[in-house]
C-alpha cells in the first residue's frame, strides 16, 4: 500500500496536520521519505532524525529511511528541525534613483560636456537615461537641457563667455520620473575651441640621455579629455637647442583608469611607431579616446623612445650608469644598456608582466624618464600655462623619479595644481636668451599651446645688470611677439647664496654670484607692472625680510653622526635627534657613493639614531661610504629654490602659494 498523506497515516506515523509529510510504501524493505508541505522549504539548517517507538535510530539522519525486518509493529516517526515556513507576500515597487555621483562640467563652443557616474542606489531598476540641465552662475536660471542614455552628455545652444553650472538626474525602467538632481557641477564658461595643452607634466627634454628607455608618468587632465588628443615630443635638448645627433623613435599610450591595464596607443602617420630627424619633433595623429577622461582625472601615459645604435636620445638627463626600473614612482624604470642593443619594449607586454618587472628606485643624479613635450587636444578652456624658468625650475630636478605626480620647482608647484602647462625652463636660462634670434626658437614654436605665461627669468640677467638694465631686459621679454594677447603672471626671485652650514643658518649664508641689487629692483618693478595679470611673491614666502637670505627650519642645527656603508641607519654621536627631525633633508659629508656627499631624507628611529629613506614614507635609502663622527647638517635647505624638502612637495613655502584656480581664465 502507498502512504498518500500524513492524515491517512496519522495513527502509525504520527505527523498528521504537520508541516512534513513521510510518503512511501509500508513495510520492510522499502524506502520512507520525509517532504515539506505547502508553505514550508527545507534550508541549509534543517536536520532529521528518524525515531522507532520515540527511540532514536542511530545513523538515520537523511531526510530517506529503509525500512527492516525489526521495525514490523513498531512506530517510525521523523523529527524535522530548521523548518523554513514561506510566507505569500507582495511585490516592493522600485524608486525612482537617487542623484548622480561625481558630475564634472567642460566646456566647448557654445555647448558643455557633463560627465557623471551612476547614483549609489538606481531604485531596484536598470538606469534607462540621464537628464543633464545647464544653469546660469548668475541668477539661477535654466538655459539648456539634454537626455541621454549614458554619460557623457553635452548641452549645445549655450551662449559662450556665459558661466554655466549642470545637475544632472536618472531616471530607471521602473519609475517615469527622474530621481533626485545631483549637486552642481563645477562652474564652467564655453568659448570657441583652440588647440591648447591639456595636462600636466610636459616638458621640453633638458639635456641628453642613452639609447633606450622606457617611461610611464602620471598626469591630471585639465580638461575632459576624449577626442583629438596629440602627444609630442623633440628631439633637440633645450641649453642651446642642440639636435640629437641620431633619429628617434617614440612610442606613446595613455592608460586609463590608472591600473587598469588597458592602452590605447598614440599613432605617428598611421604607424604605431613615430620617427623623429636629428633636430626634429613630431606630433602624433589624433587620438580618440574609447570613454571620456574627466577634468581632474590622472592617468598614465607610457612611454617608449630608442635613438638607434650608440646614439644619444634627448628626451632626458642621464648619466654614465645603465638604467633600471621603478613601478612604484612612475619614472625611469625601463631601458636597455647604453649601446646598440635589441630595444625592449614593455608597452608590448601583458598588464601581469608589466606588474611583475622590477622595483628598483633611481637615487639622485642616474637619470629620469622620458616626459612628452606637449599633450594637445581641441579645448574651450584657457588653464594652459608655459613655465619660463632657469635651474630652480627646469623639469631635471633630481626629485623627478622620486614621487608619482611630483611637480618639480617653484613654477611647477605654484602653478601646477590649476593649470595644464609645458615646462621650457632650462639651466642656467635668461630674459636676454628668450628675446635673441635663435636660442629660443624651438622652445616658442610651444607657446602655440598654451593661453598664459608664468614668468620665473631673470636670476642669471642680474649679475650683469645693473638696476636700470635688468628692467630694460625684463620690458624686452614683455614687449615680444611670441607672447603677445597672452596672460602673464609674475613671480619675484630669491637671490643667490651659498652657505657654510647647508642653509641651516642665516648666519652662515652670503651673497653668491653678484646681481643682488638688481633682483631687488626688478623684484619691485615686477609688482608694480600692469602687463601682468598675478603675480607670486616667492622672495617673501622663501627669503628673510631683512637680510634677503633664504629663511631656516627653527629646529635646523648640526649633529654628529656615523654610518656604514649600504647600511640605512645613521648613528648620531652628538645632538639628540627627535620625531619632529622625520621627512626633513640630513647632509652628511663624505657619506653618498665614492665618498660623494650625502643629501636625504631623515626618519626618527630613537634619540640616537635616525635613519634614511628617498621620499616622505618612501622604501630606505642608504649610505654609500661608511663615515665615522662627522658634522652633519639636520632640517637643512628647507627654503632654498635649490634645496629638495620643498621638491618633495612637503615643504610649506610653495604650498601657500600654489594656485588653487588658474590665473588664465580669472
């Protein structure tokens, strides 16, 4: 006989009206099985336990029992735990989405471009479209609107030099209303488009590197980029404007978003690979790219060049040794030896392989990697800037490899954070260079490509001007071609010193170099001249008001110290050392490599100890020759132009003048 219910059962089974039911054929040798009724579902807790006459059945735990011989005239019950009882309910509705998350607004010729991502709750629905609106800064009101599937989304028919604001809205496939208006956008103002610099960290190359290289540097968009982009390079160095004497090939792509592992090359003339003449440039097709990168965004631009058999590649400063490779601080990480070698291009490998190379940290002086001269696109925007500077501003600075996204010298700090700009500073660079016929040509061929100039020149005017003079050469530079209709900020100079003490006293500096009254007089003609639209006390913010010499850390003093070769821990025999002595420069004499002298980063260890690092809670540095009992300088060149605290981009000095919106489009 079949058992149909627990009712029929009832008596010998004893589950009726339960919610489990045992179904199966009575009697020894067939097989009882225990099933959840309507309105109750087993789960990962539920448990059985088969009984005879209320006895457990040892083993009998499964939710099947065979039935023996021994069970003939006994009960055979199961007792079920963990039940799950599945109630009927109702279906909850979807909401309407909640606003948009990061809207960032560029602008374009009489239009703007808004990109966003998605709201943090979409309302139980699939986003079907967003709703972009453009507002007056000035009263509020609405003036253009558009509905898309997807960002981004552009707002055409807008009047140009009007600033505008967006907010944008979603709507899902659930609800047809919009959900909630995201915060306003940043403050924009559409104008016609020009080809202008469109992100950080370019540069004109310095002085010559070796065959090959490989670089991958970290830039900000300063505008949304997304369609025409062009990357350029030179290869001539910029002291003289010398050729490279051999021709260069390059290779470029952007990665976006950083880590990602995804390229997207640059291509020269339709080939991948773009090849430069001794003494020539070249500037890529124009790149779309697949989705926008938005205004404020970094991404990686990598980098490959080889100058060809024995030739010298002039993109970079470099030095006699072999380059190596750091992922970790974004430069000067790949290349093969200084000769006519198989160029080793890693922008071919996997994103795995890539990750594997090496870490190997460039110290001081061994080279830097590749930059581009130029990162071009179509751009409503005038945030583009051309640094003029000499040494304390050109892009050689021995910091460059230390720090992903470091911006290397005054010019670069104040105006880097809100300008897209190209560097054409060089060594050793005057006002009287930039107005000759020939020193400075190729360099201005770049100011094309940006809206505004910052003016650092005219330290090494002064040692052969007098007061009268320097201004005559400083009304020449304003007065020239090249920058004319361009917005000019100024910034007034430090002078020269040298010191005894590495800057650690103002006691122990003097005057280096002559041109002291002429900085003076220029300092004060450059704050007083109508040709420019800023200017940046540097002089104040580095320099003591009363003696003109660079200021010092209070707690900037000397110590001796020991160390060992190889070793990271400096050993400190005079002069306790504190935690407040960390991410502050130490010189220690005789201590770098062949008894060099030793400039770095100091940490605290204890009251005798200290030891060494290359940037602010960076990997260990380490002493090259062992030193035993010598005067060390503590906290020393914390203000100098030249000094590497303030490169590191701890120091406060550039910190409180760096821009925080860009002079250009004030």
């Amino acid at each position: 006989m079949t058992i149909l219910s627990a009712m029929i059962e009832s008596a010998v089974l004893g589950l009726a009206k339960k919610p489990f039911v045992i179904t199966g054929t009575k009697g020894a040798g067939y097989v009882l099985s225990v099933t959840p009724q309507s309105g109750y579902a087993v789960n990962g807790a539920t448990a059985y336990q088969w009984t005879r006459d209320g006895v457990d059945i040892a083993g009998q735990t499964a939710a099947t029992y065979t039935q023996l011989a021994s069970d003939r005239g006994l009960a055979i019950d199961c007792r079920v735990t963990g039940l799950a009882y599945v109630v009927p309910g109702v279906k909850v509705p979807a909401s309407s989405p909640s606003a948009p998350t990061s809207v960032v607004a560029s602008p374009g010729d009489t239009s703007v471009m808004v990109t966003c991502g998605a709201p943090a709750d979409i309302g139980g629905a699939a986003i079907e479209s967003y709703q972009a609106n453009a507002y007056k800064v000035s009263d509020g009101s609405l003036v253009g609107s558009v509905v898309g599937s997807s960002s981004p989304l552009t707002i055409t028919g807008l009047a140009n030099d009007v600033p505008v604001y967006v907010t944008v809205a979603a709507k899902n496939t659930a609800v047809a209303a919009y959900g909630a208006q995201s915060a306003p956008s940043n403050a924009v103002k559409p104008k016609p488009k020009q080809v202008l610099q469109v992100a950080t960290r370019c540069s004109y190359p310095t002085t010559r590197s070796y065959t090959q290289i490989q670089s991958r540097v970290e830039m900000t968009a300063m505008d949304t980029l997304f369609t025409g982009l062009q990357v350029g390079f030179e290869n001539s160095y910029s002291r003289l404007e010398t050729a490279n004497p051999s021709t260069a090939t390059i290779r470029a792509a952007i990665e976006f978003p950083i880590g990602s592992g995804v390229l997207q090359h640059f291509q020269f003339s339709g080939a991948v690979r773009g090849v430069m003449a001794s003494g020539g440039k070249i500037l890529s097709d124009a790149l779309n790219l697949t989705a926008p990168i938005p205004f404020g965004s970094k991404f990686w631009m990598w980098i490959y060049g080889d100058s060809g058999a024995g030739g010298q590649l002039c993109m970079t400063r470099g030095s006699s040794v072999n380059w190596t490779r750091d992922f970790t601080h974004d430069m000067t990480y790949g290349s093969t030896v200084n000769s006519s070698t198989t160029s080793i291009d890693y922008m071919d490998a996997s994103p795995a392989a890539r990750a594997a190379l090496s870490d190997n940290v460039i110290w001081l002086g061994t080279g830097f990697g590749l930059k581009p001269t130029c990162l071009i696109a179509p751009t409503s925007r005038r945030n583009s800037v051309a640094l003029l500077g000499d040494s304390r501003s050109a892009p050689e600075s021995g910091d460059i490899s230390k720090t992903p996204d470091l911006l290397v010298g005054p010019l670069e700090r104040v105006f880097g954070i809100a300008n897209a700009f190209i560097n054409l500073s060089e060594s050793n660079d005057r006002m009287e260079y930039f107005t000759s016929s020939s020193s400075w040509d190729k360099r201005k061929a770049y100011l094309q490509y940006c809206a505004g100039i910052a003016n650092g020149l005219g330290t090494n005017d002064a040692p052969a001007s007098d007061a009268s003079s320097i201004i005559t050469k400083e009304q020449a530079f304003l007065a020239h071609p090249s920058i004319a209709g361009k917005r000019i900020a100024g910034v007034t100079l430090p002078n020269r010193t040298s010191s005894t003490d590495q800057w650690t006293t103002i006691a122990g500096q003097s005057l280096a170099g002559g041109g002291a009254p002429a900085v003076a007089a220029l300092n004060a003609w450059r704050k007083s001249a109508s040709a420019y639209a800023k200017m940046v006390d540097l002089f104040a913010a580095v320099c003591d008001a009363g003696t003109g010499f660079f200021k010092v850390l209070p707690s900037a003093r000397s110590i001796t110290v020991s160390t060992t070769a190889g070793s990271s821990t400096v050993a400190v025999s005079g002069g306790a050392v504190s935690a407040s002595d960390s991410d502050h420069m130490i010189y220690i004499p005789g201590a770098g490599a062949s008894g060099g002298n030793l400039l770095m980063l100091a940490s605290y260890v204890n009251a005798n100890t200290l030891s060494l690092k290359g940037v602010p809670g960076g990997s260990a540095g380490t002493a090259g020759t062992a030193v035993t009992n010598v005067t060390a300088f503590m906290g020393c060149q914390e203000f100098t132009i030249d000094g590497l605290h303030e490169s590191f981009g701890s120091g406060p000095a550039y910190a409180a003048l760096a821009e925080s919106s860009s002079f250009v489009e004030a």
